[in-house]
C-alpha cells in the first residue's frame, strides 16, 4: 500500500473514533482531509470510507446516530441528518 493509501486508511480510523466520541465537526475534517489526499493522489477512497461519509456535507455517518439506514427494493438507502441520501445495491 502506498504512503497516501496508508492515509487515507488512517483517516478514516481518526474519522470513525471521533464519531464515536461525539465530535462530528473533528469527524468531518478528518473526512475532508481524506478526501482531499485522495483527490490530489487520484486515489479512489475505500468503499468503506465512502458507504460511511456523507457526500454532501463530509459527515462521518453512524447509523442509529447522524444517519437512518433502510432497505429498499434490494439496496440500501443511508439517510444523513442533512437530508443526504445515497443509495448502494445489497450485498
Ligand atoms: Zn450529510
């Protein structure tokens, strides 16, 4: 894995802690950062990393907490606080 890959990845993990410990505006940095990394090395972000981010306002999205998960007609629709939705086939 290369070095941006590797801070991407890093990120991410910084992203998902600060969520988790209530921070959403030190979540979303991290996000931004990742985003930006990846943009500037024409890295795709994980598909983790971006099932779990919001792209209209770079929420780190936790279910049951800034984000409602549903299932519809065989995908999974995420629902961000901001009114975001994205949608992704089940797997
Ligand atoms: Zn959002």
């Amino acid at each position: 894995m290369d070095i941006a890959a590797e801070r991407i990845e890093r990120l991410h993990e910084l992203a998902r802690a600060a969520a988790a410990e209530g921070e959403p505006d030190r979540a979303r940095y991290y996000v931004r950062l990742a985003r930006r990394v990846a943009e500037r090395n024409r890295l795709t972000l994980p598909r983790s990393f971006r099932r779990f981010t919001c792209d209209e306002c770079d929420a780190y999205l936790r279910p049951g907490d800034n984000a409602r998960v549903r299932l519809q007609d065989g995908h999974v629709v995420i629902t961000c606080e901001c009114g975001a939705q994205a949608r992704y086939p089940y797997d």
